[in-house]
C-alpha cells in the first residue's frame, strides 16, 4: 500500500514538473509586468517598465501590460509646499478645537438658561459689579485730586512767599499725581469693560435664540441686560463663557 502511494506522488510530481516546462518554454508569463507612463523634462510621453531616476518625483501613471490603467503617482510635493500642507492642517485642527469648544459653550448654555431672562440676569449681575467699581473708582479719584489740589496750592504759596517747596511735599505730589493718572486710566479700561459686555450680551442673546429656535424677536424686544421680566424670579445660574 506504501508502494502504491509512492508511486503516486512521483506520477503527479512528474506532471507538475511537466507543465512548468512546458509553460517556460512556450514563453507563457509567469508574473504580471507594471509599465509606467509620465511626462519627460522635454513635454513627450514616455512609457517603460522602468522609471530613471529623474522621473522618480514627478506624476505618473501605472498600466499593466494590456494597457490598462491600474494607478495613479501624484508628483512629490516641495520642501515648501510640505510645509504650507503642515501649516494648512495645523490651522485646520487649531479651528476644529475653537469649534468643539464653541459647541460645549453653547450646550451649557442651553442647559444652564432655560429662559432669556436667565440669560440676561446672569450679564446684568456681571455689568453691575462692573458699575460698583466705577463709582468706587469715582470716589477714589475724586480723592486724590482734592488732595492734590490742596498740596499743589500749599506748594505753590511757597513758592511764591520764595520758600523751597520741601522735598518730602515734592515726593508726596509726585505720587499722588501718579495715582491719579493709574486710576483714571482704570476708569477708562472698567468703561470700556461695560460696553464690551453689553455687546457681548446683544451677540450671546442672539445665538440664545437662535439655538433655542425662537426665531427674529419682535422690534420691541429687549436686548440689553438690564431688562428682566418682572414675572421672572431669580435663579442661581454658571455664567456663560465669554467668546474669543
């Protein structure tokens, strides 16, 4: 029974070995050849089974050997354009990051206002604290300038009884002058900070609606924070973030 097998596997070994003979010399392709088809520095086209190197980075495409079209070789990209690729995709994903976190603004907005006078509550409290700081600001100013005022009409008395203003008074004036200006300069940034946040309110409430799908409010609706519904009672509420 051995034998029998043996005998066998020779009489299909032999076969095999016969075809692959027979297929060698009648030339029959053993593997499927890849020609390429690109343009040359001249402008003609040129098809070969083998790329020189000069047309290694350049576009080309890839055909077998019937002709067909089995591929698609875009030219390799500049040092230059490598880099505006990078930068186009860094400024993308920098983008996409701005509009993920612009989206969970808006979410929590929704979730934390669930009227406008919600909304409006929470900037009327912020404007307010701005307001407090101007009047104390206000006051302050007030202060330093009767102050200086005073020192300025001593210092200038002495000066015109030709006494030497005293060094320390100099100093003090100088200061005091000093604080003025910083003050005041303070006074103009919380000004600006109001106005600021009123405009950032008037753009808030708009995508508030929006969002809510209350469409274009009525010319007489109110926009400024200011103005809440006296129906509305007060709720504890995280204030929205600002926008960028």
């Amino acid at each position: 029974m051995k034998t029998r097998y043996l005998l066998v596997f020779a009489i299909i070994t032999g076969l095999l070995a016969g075809d692959l003979i027979a297929q060698s010399q009648t030339g029959a392709p053993t593997e499927k050849k890849k020609l390429y088809r690109w343009v040359d520095k001249d402008g003609k086209v040129q098809i070969s089974d083998q790329l020189p190197p000069e047309a290694v980075n350049q576009a080309r495409k890839e055909i077998n050997s019937k002709g067909q079209s089995v591929g698609t070789v875009e030219r390799a990209l500049t040092d230059a354009e490598r880099a505006a690729q990078a930068a186009q995709k860094t400024a993308d994903e920098e983008a996409q990051k701005i509009a993920d976190q612009q989206k969970r603004i808006e979410d929590a907005m929704l979730i934390n206002y669930s009227t406008e006078d919600d909304l409006r509550r929470t900037y009327k409290e912020r404007i307010d604290l701005l307001q407090q700081t101007i009047e104390s600001t206000d006051i302050s100013i007030k202060s330093i300038r009767g102050s200086l005022t005073g020192m300025l009409a001593q210092a200038s008395e002495a000066e015109l009884a030709k006494r030497p203003v005293d060094a320390t008074r100099t100093k003090q004036i100088k200061e005091m002058h000093d604080e003025l200006l910083k003050q005041q300069a303070a006074q103009v940034t919380s000004h600006n900070d109001v106005k600021t946040m009123e405009n950032e309110f008037a753009m808030v409430l708009a995508r508030y609606r929006e969002l809510r799908g209350t469409g274009t409010p009525a010319p007489d609706a109110a926009t400024s924070p200011a103005t809440v519904s006296p129906a509305s009672t007060p709720t504890s509420a995280t204030p929205v973030a600002p926008k960028n």
